[in-house]
C-alpha cells in the first residue's frame, strides 16, 4: 500500500491542468497545496463525519461551512438554490473557492455551484468515499438532478485540485466502501487486467491505495484525451446505461431510503456488457468476493423507460458500451429497443 499513497499525479488539460494529490492525512494539510487566504465555501452534507469540514475550515482565513442533507436528493435545483444564496450571503467574490468535502453527491453539486457562480470560480475536491475517490472527483463533471432524471443539468468545470485522503475511508460504513470499488472493477474490466487480478486474488483493504490509483490513472488517460466526452471518454459509461435504469427504479434516491448504491446497479449493468461468457463468470465470482450484488428484482418496463430517459439515446439510437475480453471495450450504438435483450438479466 505503501507504494501508492503518497503520489502525485497531474491531470494534463493545458492552462487548465491541475494536481491529484494521494496521501493519508493530506486534508489536514491542505494548506500546502491550496491558496486558502481568501473567502472559503466549504460544502459538506450531514453524512459525512464534521470533523473533516472542520479540519479544512480551521485551515482558511475566512471559511463558512454549509452543509446539505444527506442523499441523492440533495441534487437538485432547490438544494442548488440553497447553496448560492449561501455563498452570496457570505458575500464570496470571483478570486474566492468553494471546497467539497464528501462523497460524489457533494463534488457534483459544489462543483456545479462553483462552475455558475460569479460565471465560475475556483473549486477543490476533497472526496471521502471509494466512490467518489476513485471516479467522479476528476474530470470535472458537475451536475443536479431534474425530477428523476439523473446528472441533466450541470456543465464541465475541472476542479483546482483534488485531494485524496484515504485516511477519511475509516469512517464509511462497509457496504459503501465495497459500493465505491463497482467503479474501480469497471476500470479494471476495461483497461488495468492487473487491477482486475486484484480484486480476483489480492488483499482488497490493503492495496486499497493501489486501487485507488490505477482507478485514478486509468480515468485520468480517458478524459486528459477527450474532456467533453466525444468519443473515448463514452467508455467510462460502461455498465451505466442499465445502471442508471436499475438505479431509478430500485436505487437509494429521492426520498427512498431503502434500496441499491450507484454502485451496486452500476456492477448489475456491466454484467451484460461483458460478451466472454468465461470472463462473465470471473467477474461474478469477483462480485460474490466482494460482496456487490449478482441480481436483483426489479421490473423490466419501468427500467427501460428510464433508459429511454439517458442522455445518451437520440434519435432512437444509443450507445452502449460492450467489454469483449479483458481489458478492452468497445462502442457499439444500437436502436433503443435493443435495449430489451439487454435487460435479460437472469443467471
């Protein structure tokens, strides 16, 4: 483990480049990495343990924390709303920043903040969960939910900085650690076969900062060679399409307390992207390992209306993306109703 935590790696977008910094007890010292002698908006929500906002609150000349409810939900506009008028209030400026300090659902909504207030200010991600750690921290995609309709309204706004601290992973309760790692198998099915072999064979806590950073170095390539989602950076989609149906019909949102993580649906959406039946095979048996999900419930008519829904689907076509073999993927669009095969999720 020692290895990993400790790097430093640069995301490499020209004027726009910024630091990805991997170090247990880094967010007490962000102060080494930050301009933090101005106005400081720290977005937390009520999940996450204070201390952390505290800790880079303490380190600011002048910081405010404000902090959202916990969940999905807290991604919409009225949330949204809620945190402008706050940094407003706070009478914050163009050469002021917002910090997030959180899981995913805090960088997407802080970061959407930063990227329309004042036309867009300076933004620090400080994850605190697998999940957010090792994908949606970097690459600069911000956004809010409208309705049901996952991540419809937001813009891309690269981060400052990205500060990730493993240390803060203690305090996540196990099912959201393991929920946090679909993304990191999904990294590893498309890419990293030695990331794969570890999650088959190795020790998961131990070489959690290895994880960590093939995750973020595997991300890092894609959107360093397609920012805006073109092309390539479409791969990253992979297994989202049905696990974004899944998520809208069973998922942990809105005001539903029971049900899956991202994650989890996530992991049930690749499974029928994989066309090597033996690779199939493999990658359950890393799902049992880790304790994600195999299979789930759900009904199929309302999954696939919310699929309908993907930002993806124009014109009666969408693209999906299928994993071969290991380590490789590859594009393929198809009309919507191909969707239905797909959804044959059974063992």
């Amino acid at each position: 483990m020692s290895g990993f935590i400790g790097t430093k790696l640069t995301m490499n977008l020209g004027e726009r480049s910024y630091d990805i910094i991997l170090k247990n007890g880094a967010l007490e010292n962000l102060y080494q990495f930050a301009r933090l002698d101005r106005r400081v908006a720290v977005v937390t929500d009520a999940g996450v343990p204070a201390e952390y906002a505290q800790r880079v609150a303490d380190q600011c000349r002048d910081a405010k924390i404000i902090t959202v409810p916990q969940g999905e939900a807290s991604k919409s506009m009225k949330i949204l709303e809620s945190v402008l008028r706050q940094m407003l209030e706070f009478n914050m400026g163009r050469g002021d920043l917002v910090i997030a300090v959180g899981g995913g659902v805090v960088g997407d909504l802080a970061g959407f903040a930063a990227s329309i207030y004042m036309r867009g200010i300076d933004f620090i991600n400080c994850p605190t969960t697998t999940l957010s750690m090792i994908d949606s921290s970097i690459g600069g995609k911000t956004a809010v939910d409208l309705g049901e309709t996952k991540n419809i309204v937001g813009s891309f706004w690269q981060p400052k900085l990205v500060i990730v601290d493993p240390s803060t992973l203690a305090t996540l309760p196990r099912r959201q650690y393991i929920n946090g790692l679909a993304e990191s198998v999904k990294a590893s099915l498309l890419a990293d076969p030695e990331l794969f072999a570890i999650f088959e064979k190795g020790d998961i806590d131990e070489q959690i900062g290895e994880i960590i950073y093939r995750s973020l170095r595997f991300k890092k390539s894609i959107v360093e060679q397609d920012e805006t989602e073109r092309g390539m950076r479409k791969a990253l989609n992979f297994g989202h399409t049905i696990g974004h149906g899944i998520e809208a019909v069973k998922g942990v949102r809105g005001r539903r307390t029971v049900g899956l993580y991202h994650g989890e649906c996530v992991a049930l959406g690749m499974l029928p992207m994989i066309e090597s039946k033996a690779l199939q095979k493999r990658v359950r048996a890393v799902y049992r390992r880790l304790g994600l999900p195999l299979r789930t419930a759900y009904n199929k008519d309302k999954v696939y209306a919310e699929m309908l829904h993907d930002k993806k689907a124009q014109g009666g076509q969408i693209t999906v993306i299928k994993v071969p073999g290991l380590g490789c993927w590859r594009a393929e669009t198809i009309p919507v109703e191909g969707l239905r095969t797909l959804l044959g999720m059974e063992d």
